[in-house]
C-alpha cells in the first residue's frame, strides 16, 4: 500500500517538475520504457507521437500547458491508465493507438485515456491526397493523381485478406505482422516504378499462420474492419513512404529523403489541409468533450 501510494504520489506531481497543467504519456520513440522506468524519469522526446498528438491538444486544449513523454510501449500506457483510473488523477493522461481495441470492446473508457481514430495515428494521417502534397511539395512539381490513386487503391485490395486476418489473429492474442519489424515483407520495395503487395508473400504468410481466409472474412465483416482504417499502422505508413522515395526517384529522378523527414511532412500537410470537418475531426472532438 504504501508502493502504491508513493507511485500515485509521484505520477499526480509529475506535472510541477516540468512547470505545466498537463502531463500526457504516449507510445512512439526508439526505446521502450516499463512503468519503473517512466516513473523513475525515462521518457522518449521529439517523436513523430508528441508532433501528432501536439496537433490534437492545439485543437481540443489550447492554452493548456502540456508536456509530452513518449515512453514506446502500449504495455505502458496500459499500466499508467491503470494508476490514473486508480488514484483518481486529474494532472496526467494517456494516449494510445486504437489497433483493434474498438472493435473487440477492449478500449478503457475513462476522461483521461484517448484514442487514436484508426489503428495508429499512422492511419489517421496517411492517404493518396497526403502522399500527393508531400511529392509536389519535395519536388516543386504539379503531379497527376491517377497512377497515385491506382496504386493505392491496389494496395487496399491486395492487402485486405492481410488486415483481416491480423484482426482475427489479434482477437487470439495473435497478430499476423512480424511486431515492430519485419512487416514490409509482404510488399515489393525494389520494383521499376512504384511499389505493390507481394500477393503470393501475403498468402503464405496467412497459410502459416494457420488462418483460413473464408474465417478471416467472416470476422470482417462481423467487426466492420476497414482495411485502411485497420491496417497496422506501421506497414501502412510505410508503403506510403515507400510510394513517395520510388516516384521521387523513377518518375522525377529525384533524390530520397530520410522517412522521419516525409513523415512530420505528412503530419504537417495532415493537420493542415485534410483533419478540419472530418470523421477523424469529430473522433477527437468527441473524446475531448468528455473531459
């Protein structure tokens, strides 16, 4: 008890240290820190996380003084939510990717717990008409939208069976993807023009998952998933970067850019043009209302 009262102690003061109202823990960083750690003042700064969920609290709490620590692990933010809903604090909140906690029920309900709208943000930000502002912005060229809107297009298709099966395995306690690495397998980085799914890679991978695809279906269409909405965040942020270097370079024969560069490019473009007046908008809206 008195562990306990001395973790709630110190997460409910943690906003006096950094002289702010707020304090706000999220995934994202190149480490991943457990809960002993982050209470012991581990945190990841500067990520493509805190840009994202900066934009969202510049909408929905302006004017309130917040810090922002990424500390890697969803495992963690769990744990944290855990301690606010516990100790009743009102100083420090969490935000996670949804991944498939909605649709599975999973989701804790409490003020200070938010949610990605997609499965990541990755997913929030990420379309054809981003990937088409961020080429024409690096390489000052008007571009044509069919050939982008083809090749996405084919990726949502090609992909659909992959995400509905990660959403069936991911109800077991499973996943499909190889987690945090390894889930570009299943898509052509080295074509001649633009990227595209490895269809037969795809297969085999759900062939050794032990998933059949008539079950993957069914329990798509029974939890409603949209394949670029559900799509693991990480593949799906990656094809799209992975669009933009190959038509940098086959079709302008331009140079590529580091990801971390396209993708706060995304995020400003995102924020920009694309997130006022949309479901995504009313999805933020909604959980900051609450609060």
């Amino acid at each position: 008890m008195r562990s306990f009262k001395r973790t709630i102690s110190g997460l409910t003061n943690q906003h006096l240290f950094h002289n702010v109202d707020l304090v706000v823990f999220l995934e994202g960083g190149s480490t991943s820190y457990n809960k002993v750690e982050v209470y012991s003042g581990n945190f990841n700064d500067d990520t493509n996380d805190i840009l994202f969920w900066s934009n969202i609290f510049l909408r929905f709490k302006n004017g309130v003084r917040v810090k922002f620590k990424s500390v890697g692990s969803k495992t963690t933010i769990k744990d944290i939510a855990v301690d606010i809903i516990n100790g009743n604090i009102s100083t420090v909140m969490v935000a996670m990717d949804n991944e498939f906690d909605e649709i599975l029920e999973k989701r804790i309900q409490h003020n200070n717990i938010l949610y990605t709208n997609g499965y990541s943000w990755e997913n929030d930000v990420w379309s054809v008409g981003i990937i088409k502002e961020v080429i024409e912005e690096l390489s000052a060229i008007e571009i044509s939208t069919s050939d982008l809107n083809d090749n996405f297009s084919r990726f949502l298709k090609n992909i659909k069976i992959a995400v509905y099966s990660d959403g069936y395995l991911f109800s077991k306690g499973g996943s499909l993807f190889n987690r945090p690495k390894g889930h570009m397998s299943v898509i052509n980085c080295e074509p001649m023009d633009l990227p595209h799914v490895k269809q037969n890679a795809v297969s085999l991978l759900i062939t050794n998952k032990g998933v059949r695809k008539g079950t993957a279906y069914s329990f798509a269409r029974r939890k409603l998933i949209d394949v670029e909405k559900h799509c693991y965040g990480h593949l799906f942020a990656d094809y799209c970067f992975q669009v933009i270097m190959h038509y940098m370079r086959n079709r302008l024969q331009l140079p590529s850019l580091h990801k971390e560069i396209v993708y706060r490019m995304g995020i400003n473009k995102f924020f920009r043009n694309h997130f006022d007046n949309t479901e995504i908008y009313n999805h933020y809206l909604n959980q900051f209302q609450r609060i």
